[in-house]
C-alpha cells in the first residue's frame, strides 16, 4: 500500500451466524471523495464502522500509514436528539481528538468551527439546542463535526438521507472541500446526486464488492 491510500484486504466481518462483509478488498484515494453504495443490508454501515474503528474485523485486515487520523460522522438517526448540547458543542467536539474532551478550546480551535459552522449555514443557530434545530440543520451540524476534526480519513454514513436539495447542496459541497485539501473522503449513499458528485464509487451487495452502477457525472 502506498501512503496516499487507506485499503482494506480480504476484509471479513460476521455477526453472529450472518456474513456482514465477505472478502471485501478495495483501495481509496485521498484526495477524493469515494460512494458507497449498495441495497440496505449490503454491509455499507459495517464497513465504515470497521474503518472507524469501532468494529474488529472478523478476517482481514485495514491498511493504512501509521498515525492517520479518522472523522466518522454516523446517520444522524444515531445520534439521540435529546443530548443536552447546543450545535456549537456539537462542533466543537470535532476537536476533542486533539484537544481531549469538554478542555477549553484555542483560538485556532473556535475559528475552525466558525469557518466550518460558515461553510453549512450554521452560524445562526450556534447557540440553539441541538435538539431544538430541523433534521437537517441537525444533520449539517453532524457533518461540521467531522470537518472540524480535519482528520486524514471522513467517513460518512448517509449524509444526504432526507435532507432537502439546499443541504444536500451544501453537504456534498463540504465533502469536496475536504478531499481538496487531501483527506480520504467516504461516504454510504442512496442518493443518484451523491453518487454523481463523487470521483469514485465502491459498490456492495450482500457483503462482497460488485460492479459499480453506472450514473450520469455531476458537477466536479
């Protein structure tokens, strides 16, 4: 493996008597955004849990250089929407990584998450509740969270499910703002206007990688 790429290798993982992924081996760019795509069931959540981390493989390994730094934003449905935070928490835990939890953030650290609070039309509701903002608001500040870590690898599970065209807009325009800058960029999708943004796409069906469906470019 190069160091431009994270990969995983005969990738298997199984959950009980159930086959989530079987064999999976793909490369992904940094610099690029990658879909992942796939029928609810094809392992897209399960793989991005293992590239998080937060899920041993069963077989196979990951691959990646030594000392990279992952961002995994979940399906907002994840999250609980009764956490007592306000969205600049929300963003601010972005930084936690470098910072450790609940310490007092730097200079630098509050002008990340204004910029990145800026880029998905946050700023206003920065003191809001969490709670208390729209299920795409919500979804936005979820995203921001991630750009806010600036790690080398985003993963990002269904980050346009259900958000009107305005978010989704501004959702796929952060996820290539991130691969400019050279991170790793992955993200589940069901969306045709997600695929068609993406430079690459891997594709899944019943854990095991397939041939990617063809879908007209969008706009790079």
């Amino acid at each position: 493996m190069t160091t431009e790429l994270l990969a995983v290798r005969d990738l298997t993982v199984r959950r009980g008597s159930t086959v989530a992924l079987d064999g999976v081996t793909a490369e992904l760019p940094a610099g690029a955004v990658t879909a992942l795509v796939g029928p609810n069931g094809a392992g897209k959540s399960t793989l991005l849990d293992v590239l998080a981390g937060v899920l041993p493989p069963t077989a196979g390994r990951v691959e990646r250089r030594r000392g990279t730094s992952v961002a995994y934003v979940p399906q907002r449905s994840a999250v609980s929407a009764h956490l007592p935070l306000t969205v600049a928490d929300t963003l601010a835990m972005g930084r936690w990584r470098d910072r450790g939890p609940w310490r007092r953030l730097r200079r630098s650290d509050r002008d990340l998450v204004a910029a990145c609070a800026e880029r998905l039309g946050l700023t206003p509701l920065l003191g809001r509740p969490l709670s208390a903002v729209s299920g795409g608001q919500r979804q936005r500040a979820l995203v921001a969270q991630g750009l806010v870590a600036r790690a080398d690898v985003l993963l990002v599970d269904e980050p346009t499910a259900g958000v009107d065209a305005v978010t989704q807009e501004a959702l796929l325009a952060a996820l290539r703002a991130e691969a400019e800058r050279g991170a790793v960029v992955l993200h589940a999708t069901h969306e045709d206007a997600a695929v068609a943004h993406a430079d690459a796409v891997l594709a899944l069906d019943q854990g095991r990688v397939v041939d990617a469906p063809a879908v007209s470019p969008g706009r790079r």
